[in-house]
C-alpha cells in the first residue's frame, strides 16, 4: 500500500496539480478580456478592457423589455431588436450604440429582448413582432434591426414569413444575444482540454494575423485577432443565398410598409471584413457582403447603416480601437458614430 502511495504521488498527483493550476489560470485570465481571448483561450490581461470601457457613457440610457406583454402595455419612440451588437456586447450596456442613441437623440429607446432562440434572427423576431400587432399597441414610429454581417445569409435563409407567432412561450432573455463567439462557461476540465487542443492541435476558433500597420491600442497594435466564421460565413454566396437576403429585407420593409414604421437595418460588419486590407499576405477570401448588400439593396438604401461604410474609413485614416483589440464588437466611439448614422434616419 505504501509503494502505492508512493507511485501516486509521483505520477497522478503532479499531473493533477497541473490540470488544476492550469484550470484556475485559464478562469482568472479569461475574466474580463473580451469575447475573442474568452474563447479562444488567450491572455490579454484586463488592463486594455478596462482602458476602452473608461471611454463608455456613465450609465444606460434605454430600457430593455424581454415580455411581450410588457412591451404591448409601453409607449416607445424607438424600437431596436438585434444581436449582441444591440445588448452590451464588447465593453457592456454602457458602450453600445443603442446607449448612444437614447442619450444622443434624446428619444425613448427600447430595446426588445424575448428569449434567447428569438434573439438568434433579429430579422425574423422583427418581422414576426410587426405580424403580431406589437408595434400597433406601441406606437413605435421608428424600428432599428440590427445583425451582424456573418451570420446574415444563415438568417435569411431560415426566415419564413409564414410563422405562426406565439411569444407567450418564450423565455426571458439572456444579457446578449448570439452574435459574437459564445462566452467560455465549461467546465474546467474542459477547458484545459481546449487549451491542449487549441494549442498543440492548431483547432483554435480564434485566427491571429499580421497587420501592415498599428491599428489597436495595447500591447499588440498591429495584430488582428477575430474570429474564423468571419472567413467562413458570408463569402462567395450562391445565387440562391443571395435571393434569400435580398428577399428578406423585402419582405421585411414591405411589413413596416404595412404597418407605418419608420425601418432603420444596421449591418454591423465583422471585424475581418474592417481590417482584411491590411493583413499581411492574406491567405483568406475577401469578404464583400456588405458591399453586396449596398448593392442589391440600392432602392432602398437609405433604410440602412452600412457599417463598413462608415467605419472602414476610419481605419484608412489612421484612427485606432474602431473595433475592439480582444473582442468582435466595435468600440464605443465606434458606437456613438453608427448611433449618428441611425439618429439621421429617424422619423
């Protein structure tokens, strides 16, 4: 029994010290460095989050209704119903672009957050909130739908305008919704398992490029770290994929139409498509989604805020943090610029 604790004690118990050091480093690194870092594993420290989210407003300034009895009994001015863009993603609340809009225009802002499975399409929960007579019992005059340019096609191709609605069933929301790589919450052990493989197995979710340029703030200005369905979702679309977004959004302005709303469409772009001029020997496929949707959508595009539109330049002019360093969301002078865009299209 001795020989046996001994054999024990050199060999299981180092290696279970080990595993759990290294599960209690990945926990504390991961607290508080952006969405990317979270779940890609990698250790940015807090400082940089910290720095950008000084930059934020104060406090919030919208209200978030997540029943749609609630939302039936209030009175808003603006509506916005989108993904994690629109619920706090990257420094929170306070640094968003619709905190910005509420305190920029001075103007009743609510944000509508039904449950998580709703929030996965905006573009269906808007169009079925406008089939349900919502925006009746409202008043809303003006409707601001928000998606993140990665997972449009995958959206638009599974809206169906035949739903029958039925909000009663779902459940209160969570903070953000899925636009942005799903925060780290396994287990430990799980995530020393993805350490392993992210690091010696090459299946990391988070790509890291070389900029010709600093474009970020922090230690590592001139490096992009995004996530990989930015190269793989969005691109190189077939005939049909593009009918399905061109006919969503008509489908989608023909209901406010119908329903005398004022309809705003953001189409927050994904970091690679900000950045991918400047990538060192880019051995990814240019991403044009936004300039597609510009001009497919050219009748009616002064219904929409084209983020790479307005971003972009930026970046050419030298300004720096447009987008977040550790995250996929833009920062929140980024925010109050896009909160301009949409605070001119309001009726």
């Amino acid at each position: 029994m001795k020989k046996f604790l001994i054999n024990i004690s050199y060999t299981v118990l180092p290696l279970w010290l080990l595993l759990v050091g290294l599960a209690t480093y990945l926990t504390i690194t991961g607290d508080n460095s952006g969405d990317l870092m979270r779940l890609g594993l990698i250790d940015s420290g807090p400082e940089y989050a910290d720095s950008v989210r000084a930059t934020a407003l104060p406090e919030v300034y919208y209200t978030t209704v997540s029943s749609d009895s609630v939302l039936r009994a209030d009175t808003c001015d603006v509506l916005v119903i989108g993904d994690s863009f629109s619920h706090g993603g990257g420094v929170g609340k306070q640094g968003d672009y619709v905190n910005y809009l509420a305190h920029d225009s001075g103007r009743r802002v609510t944000v509508f957050s039904p449950g998580e499975a709703r929030l996965s399409n905006p573009v269906q929960l808007a169009y079925d909130v406008m089939k349900a007579g919502l925006v009746d019992s409202t008043r809303v005059r003006n409707l601001v739908v928000q998606e993140v340019e990665r997972y449009i096609v995958g959206r638009h191709c599974s809206f169906n305008a035949g739903n029958e609605v039925d909000f009663t069933s779902q459940q209160p929301a969570a903070q953000s919704a899925a636009a942005a790589p799903a925060r780290q919450e396994s287990s430990p052990l799980l995530r020393v398992k993805d350490f392993v493989f992210y690091r010696f197995f090459g299946a990391n979710p988070i790509y890291k490029a070389r900029l010709s340029r600093p474009v970020f703030g922090g230690q590592e200005p001139d490096v992009l770290y995004f996530y990989n369905d930015d190269v793989k979702l969005g691109v190189n679309l077939t005939d049909d994929e593009r009918l399905a977004v061109t006919g969503c959004y008509r489908l989608l302005i023909a209901m406010a139409r119908e329903r005398g709303v004022n309809l705003i469409v953001v189409v927050a772009a994904d970091k690679y498509d900000i950045y991918q001029d400047w990538i060192v020997d880019n051995p990814y496929p240019a991403k044009t989604l936004s300039e597609d949707i510009s001009r497919w959508m050219a009748p009616e595009l002064d219904r929409f805020v084209i983020a790479r539109q307005v971003l972009h330049p930026l970046v050419e002019q030298g300004v720096k943090d447009v987008y977040l360093f550790n995250d996929t969301h833009w920062s929140p002078a980024s925010s109050r610029i896009i909160a301009a865009q949409v605070i001119n299209k309001l009726k």
